[in-house]
C-alpha cells in the first residue's frame, strides 16, 4: 500500500475531475498531481531524503493537502505540528524527530521565526502564504515554479509516513509513529465498515495536522472523491460550502452539530446533498440527534472511536444506531470494531475480561502504530503484549458494541484535544506561591470537559485565577490552561500517600453514567 | 494482515451469531473457532509445516470454510482444486506445488484414489463426508474430535496464503500465488469501493475453488456475517436459500440470473431480503437486466471484472450504473478500478496509451499475485514492469471506465472458466488422424462462449465429432472439450505463416461490439 496511489488512479481515471476545492481555487486531480511531484523535487531541492521528516504548521487549505502528499512522493514523512501548542511544546516536537524543513502559512509566519530560534533542527522556512514573502524563508509558490516534477518514490507499506505528537503522560510530548499501510488501511477500512454515499465530496474543517481530520481526507482521496478545505469550523462557512459544493460528508464533533443546526441562519441554505456526519471525540446525545435529525432529514450519524496511536478509528457507531426508535443506550456506545482491528478488554494484568467486564480497552491490528518516536520504553508499554493499550476502560457487550466508561490514562478532553493532566501541573507546580496542584476534567456542555485546577497555596501565599491562567499561557498551549482554579487547604491523599483525584473528579460527574465526555 | 484475524474477531464480538450455515448445520463463530483451531492441530498432526500446500477437492461446504481457516490457522497454504478438472489435471497441479494432504468430499472421493496413484507429491487423503469412512483415507471429524486445539500461526501480510491454480498458455496449468495481505485487501477494497447492505448474508452458490467464491466468502467473514453455502447453483435451493435465511448479497453468473428469474417457481418464494447482486465472466445485457429488476425491486446490481491473478476483482460496475434510463453503452463496461487497484493500457511495448486507445489492460496494486508457482519466465513475463498483464485488450474513457474488447491471450471463457486455446489444441492434436487444428471460442447464449475446434485431417483419414470428444475427455475437464467441430481443408494463415484466429472468429461474432462474451 503506498498513500501516494490514489493521485496515479486520479491522474489516470479522473484527470480534469475537481480533487481539492479551497477559497477560489479548485485543483483538478491533474493539475494535484503536476503541484505534488514539483513540490516532491522542491523538497529534494531543500536536502529532503527519503525518510527525512517535514513539518507543517498551517490551517487546512488546498496547500496542506500538496505538503502530505509532495513529502510522500517525494520519500519523506509528515510532521504536521498541533497549530494550538505553545512555541515550547512545538520545538520540542520538530527537535525530538529532527524535523529540518517547515512550511507555515500564512496564519503562523511570526509564530515561525520565534520557533526558528527556539528549534535546533529546523533549518529551512517554507512560506506558503500569497503576500509578501517574510525574511529568511523561501516562498512555496515560486519552489514549485522553479522545481523539476520529482518521479513518485513509491515508498509503501512499512514505510514510515507520519509522525504526530500527542500529549504525554509525563509531560513531554510523543511521536506517534505511523506507516502507509497503517494510514491506507484505516482508511479503506472506515469505508468498508459503513456504507459512504457514492460521488463524495468531502468537508475538510477538522484539522489535518489531527489523525481524524487526515484520516477523512485519506477516505476522500481513496475514493478520488473532491475535498472542499475549510481553514478552521465556522457555522455560516460550513453552511456556505455544503450549499456551493454539494457536499455529501463530512466530519463534526457534536458540539460542532449543535452550533450549526441553532445558527439562526441555518434555515437559509441547502443542504440537501449531505449525506453522512461523522462525529467523534465525544457520543451525541439523543436530545441533540433528534433535533439535528428533523433538521437535516437526510443526513446519516456515524460516530468514531479511536486515537492517534491506532491511525484513528478503531470502532464506529454505525448509522443504523442512529435512527428514530432505537435503544437510547446504544447511543452512549463507541460502537463496533471495524473489520482490521480487534478489540479486547483486559485487566490490570493483561489478562482478557469476561464479556461485560470493565477494564481497559486495547487494540490490536496492522492499523495500530509502529511506536513513539525515539521512546522504546513508552513504546513497549503501551504495546506490551502486542496490543496497543488506549488508557480508556470500558466494556463490550454480547453484541460486540464497546462502551468508553472512564479513562485510565490521567488524561482531559476537551473540544477533541487531549490534554495530559501532567502537563498542567507541570505548568502550574512553578508557580513559586503553589505547594500542590491536581488538574481534572469536568463536565462542559459546550467542550465535553474543561480543564479544572485544585491548587494548595503555600503558607502565606496568596493567588489569583487570572495569575495562574496567565503563568499557564507563556508555557503550554491555551487549550491546556485551566477554565477554573479552586483553591484547598490540601488535596484527597490515600493512606498510601497516592492523590486520589476520583474525589476530587465526583461531585462535578454525579448523575452522569460515564466519567468521560 | 492475517486471513484469520476475523475469527479472532468473531469469537470476541459475536461469538454466538452464526457463521456458516449449510444444509442442516449452523455453525455459530465460537464453535467455527473451535472446529478451525481442531483442524490446525489434526493437520500439524499430519505433518503439515508452515508454508506447506494442503488441497481441498470438494463443493462448498461449511468443511470448505473450515478447511481454508483450518491451514491458515495452523500456518500452511491452500490448494483448492478445480473439481471440474480431469485427474490428469489435477494430479499435475498437486504435484507442481508438492501438495501432500488433500482433503475431499463424498462427490470426489473415488477420483481421490485414481489421484493418489497418478500424483508423485500426495501421501494422505481426509474424507469429509459423513458416510463410511473410504479405505486408506482418515475420517475429517475423527481427526477434529481427536486432535488439541492448536494456537493460531498468526502468518499474515507477505506470507502465502493460497496457490491457485489456473489454465496455461502453453498448455500446462499454473499456480498461481496470493498472499494473506493480497486476498484479505481485495475483500476490503471491494466493500470500500461499492457501499453493502447492513447485516452481511451472503449465499455461496459459485465454487470456493474459484478466487470468485472465495472472495465473497471473505468478504462476508470481514464483516463478521452469515455465510449461506450451497454444494452449487441450482434455481430452486437458491431461492429457497435466500427466502429461508434472510440472504442479503450473492454472486452469480449473468446466466444464471436469467434462469433463476425465469424459473416457474420464481413467483413463489419471498425474496425481499435480497438487496445486492454481484456478477461477473460476462456483461449482463440491458434486456435481462431490465427483467431482472422488475422481478427484484429491492436488488441492485454489481458487476465485478477481475482475474485469478488479481485476488479476483480489479473493477466494479456500480449499482448506480444498473438502474432504469442509465446509459445502455456502460452496461457493457467492465466497471471504475476499484480503490487498491491500478489500471493502465498498455501498447504492445507496454507504452501508456492515450485515454481511449485500445491496448493491453494491466493493473498494479498490492492484490497482484507474487507470482506462478515455480514458473519464473512465466512470472516475469506476465508480470514485466511491476504491471500484472490481464491478457484482455480493452480501453478506458475519460471518467475511469474500462472496457473489454477482446482477448490477447488465446483464451475462451465459458461459465466464468477459463480456458486456453492451447490446452485444448494440445489434446486434439494427439489423434493421429489430425495434421492441424485450431481452437476459438463463439458467442453462446447460455455460456458466454464456447469451445468451437476447426480441424484440418491428413490426407485419407476421417473423424467423427463423438471421437474428437471422446478423445478430450479422456485428456482434458469436460468444460474444456469442444462443443462443436468444423473440419476444414486448411487454416487460414498470414503470409508469415503465422495462424490467423481472427478470420476463424470473424463469421460467429458478427454484428458484436467485442469479441468477447
């Protein structure tokens, strides 16, 4: 499998026929392919070599789309960085997997020059913007005007393809390493697993440089199907795009849905073409699925389950679950296994659970990552037994249906992001005035969960939210600062001495089924 | 990619929704595993190693499922037999790719014995029926009921999965060599590119000797569903078959389809259940179809093209292409290339044509075969430039269609068989009254085609239709033998001396848009 074939069957089956859409431009799968094999000899052109790791700091646009597949056919591997990190957390990504080139657009260029400085292995700029072009970096434009067309360097298979950071248990990020057959087979397997309706156009406004946004570009792109880019989800830009490119998918997270169906402006447009939503990152509930069901009769649901390091999906919900009258319950499901990946509920020692039983969830299949980047101890953790190890617990019933039921990963998320609590307290233990500190998500009807500190003052010492939030702000990215700060005389202790942060999580989940959002 | 991975799978997420149902057996998917993991223990037993080809000649069965899984499951290979070949045919296929272990059903049984004396490589025969058990044979469940349970092999990805075997150019059958990654991809790509129903129940009337049957049954098993199996096709078991277990997709040839619409007994079963038909050997023709879709309103339709080399399909004719006031011409297209598969047209020195240029039709993708079991010229030649040569001469238009137009390689295909010219010529030859003979395929409205032998005699000798027949049988599988003789004074031949088919075809297919059927 080589994530490059689909621009060979494009540019032979379907040459003139509309790939990427973005803003004004529209790209046929030919002209794609003419951009991806010039930005392939750009990048060789620039020192890339097969294997090498390219960055990517941008929104979604018709360029992001030319960077994953120019570095393929070109050999190298995809590093797209998480745009809402802190300029900290970003360099330590580029500089753990010696990332050398980065393509910023247009929405990143400052960010880019401090990072310049912060990074040792970043050593070329890539402007992809149209205005003037900053100092110091080369423009995007004028390297495919002046680059050779490169020949496809049909890496494949086992290859490496990308690496995307995550959070980190310890508080330092982690590359996710991941291969073209990994990415094909998530891919192809999504599709195998619920039907898709036939003629797809895809609504890109997840971001790309997340597996779930990637993965329905790949989904898109395998059936040489026409993606529309959105830079960023926004209602009326959602609507608009629907309503000109007839699109006939695309990918939400619920509170996403929720926003769009009360736009006071939804009534206005034609949606008549969308076909499918898919959500993830959280379940819908049955109140919000009935009122965006009347209001987009034609529409399937299909929720996904998963994470970076399984490709992304790895469970789908599927739209026969979503219709008038079926089981409430079945809703709060992560739904079933889809065909490459077996999931097996174990305990504490690994040991398989009997059906019903709750423990952690993990995976196995040719979708599951090759490892982290230069971590083979975290690595073989989370592989151990050749199963990935989510961090999720949950349960599967007699059906086959997966049930998320709490995380056992000390881990926050919230509008779709993980957050590792250890990151925050990390952040927040260097607060000269904090003696302690515990971070939890609680419940947020518009983001899943917020992040929520529980800080001990030092004697004497005095604190205010805003001072927090903004010591926060200067070291991690914003999503990760906390929404609310609650200040304690001490924190929940064991009589082991070990933090019992379940106390601290309860009263804000009581009359909730699950401890995950 | 491990061919057993869905056991594994159906034995976690639904171990007691039925597998396999044949006859008076239901087998739901925990007692499958059991049974399968039986039989890799009782095959290990018999000396089975990993990589060893282990033989089936027998209808479909829920043993022929179990059999396939069975040698995955304990690390060997399969070798299912074309039962339709005469044991010459057989015993050269088994012997070629040192087949020790042959399994074989209550139809086969007494050819087994003739096999085991003409074939060099065959030690140890397993009776599948449930009758006495034959003299030197084992009984198949005595071994089951005996045998540990063995742990899966777990081989998977490049490692071979199955040899099967194929006619030969030059006359001698070929082995043909598919990889679990191979066969488990064309399955998934097949469900990706063309949208399933919900709740997989997929009846198997087409032989699972064929890469045909044996790709439906995977990609019902990928979906974890219910596999129906008849012993093979019969008008009145299959509509009772699908009215008694709620079957929801078949494959079929189109000629059957017409008998079954046409039979008497049609009107009186409930076929509501029905809702894909997936065909293929031949076009379906606007008549038939517009028949067919009358008779079953719930039923879209599919054509698969594709070729034991190819892991069966290449290209699928959508349902969107079947339905009423669709373009009459794309019926007679052999469908868009599925997502895994590239398709190029080729001249004669494997130059790329211009969109519409009608040449060699060739694919490449990771559902191509390793290649002809210890034929390396054989290889080479079909496989020159990493592109599998199909053989068919076709072209593709400008929105990925591809169409068939004839034959490059001298072959006939009659009921979804292959069968090369050469094969039969070879057998013709051999009676001393004939100086020459050439063997064409003519249009046959039950068949596709037919085998039709012109033959020139020496001088002074005389030869009758029944001998000519008579003598074929005795060589060569009943389906090869000519259905037709024409004795002529010489065969038309080019100033080269080089044989001119072309002329000889001409007359029959008269007033066709192809030359194949």
């Amino acid at each position: 499998m080589r994530l490059t074939q689909p621009l060979h069957k494009g540019l032979s089956e379907r040459p003139q026929a509309t790939a990427l859409v973005c803003g004004g431009e529209r790209l046929a799968f030919a002209r794609l392919v003419e951009r991806v094999s010039r930005l392939a000899g750009a990048l060789r052109m620039l020192g890339m070599r097969a294997g090498d790791r390219v960055g990517m700091m941008g929104l979604n646009s018709h360029r992001f789309v030319e960077y994953c597949y120019g570095v393929w056919w070109g050999g190298g591997v995809i590093n797209p960085v998480n745009v809402r990190w802190s300029p900290q957390e970003v360099a330590y990504s580029l500089d753990d997997c010696d990332t050398g080139i980065l393509l910023v657009d247009d929405a990143f260029k400052k960010l880019a020059l401090d990072l310049r400085a912060r990074s040792r292995s970043l050593r070329t700029l890539v402007y992809l913007g149209d205005g003037e072009v900053p100092e110091g970096m080369s423009s995007y434009e004028a390297l495919l005007a002046c680059a050779e067309p490169a020949d496809d360097a049909m890496r494949g298979g086992g290859d490496l393809a990308a690496v995307m950071y995550t959070g980190g248990t310890t508080g330092l990020p982690k590359g996710v390493m991941l291969t073209h057959t990994s990415l094909y087979l998530n891919a192809l397997s999504q599709l195998a697993a619920v039907a898709r309706p036939p003629g797809a156009v895809g609504l890109l406004s997840a971001p790309m440089f997340h597996v779930g946004g990637m993965a329905l570009s790949l989904q898109v792109m395998l059936r040489l199907g026409t993606q529309v880019l959105l830079p960023a989800f926004d209602e009326v830009a959602t609507l608009e795009a629907i309503q000109a490119e007839r699109v006939t998918e695309t990918f939400l997270v619920p509170t996403m849905i929720k926003r769009l169906i009360e736009h006071p402006r939804f009534g206005d447009y034609d949606l008549s073409s969308l076909r499918m939503m898919i959500y993830g990152a959280a379940p819908i509930d049955s109140t919000l699925l009935a009122q965006a069901m009347r209001a987009m009769p034609n529409v399937q649901f299909c929720q996904a389950y998963g994470m970076t390091e399984v490709s992304s999906t790895v469970a789908l919900l599927p739209p026969a679950c979503h219709v008038p009258g079926s089981d409430p319950a079945r809703l709060r499901s992560a739904g079933l296994p889809v065909p490459i990946a077996e999931i097996r509920i174990v305990d504490s020692e690994d040991r398989e659970l009997p059906r019903g039983g709750v423990g952690e969830i993990t995976v196995r299949g040719p979708t599951v990552m090759a490892g982290y980047w230069n971590k083979p101890e975290q690595t073989a953790q989370a592989l151990r037994g050749g199963w990935m190890h989510t961090g999720d617990s949950g349960y599967m019933d007699d059906t086959g249906f997966v049930y998320v039921v709490d995380r056992i990963k000390d881990m926050i998320v919230s509008g779709g992001e993980n957050i590792y609590s250890a990151e925050v307290e990390n952040a927040i233990s260097q607060l000269p005035e904090v003696s302690a500190c515990a971070v939890i998500g609680v419940p947020d009807d518009a983001w899943g969960e917020r992040v929520h500190a529980v800080v001990v003052l030092r004697a004497g010492m005095a604190l205010t939210d805003e001072a927090v939030l903004a010591h926060c702000r200067s070291l991690i990215a914003g999503y990760k600062c906390p929404r609310s700060v609650e200040y304690r005389a001490e924190l929940p202790l064991s009589a082991a001495g070990k933090l019992q942060k379940f106390k601290l999580r309860e009263p804000f989940w009581q009359g909730r089924d699950r401890r995950v959002n």
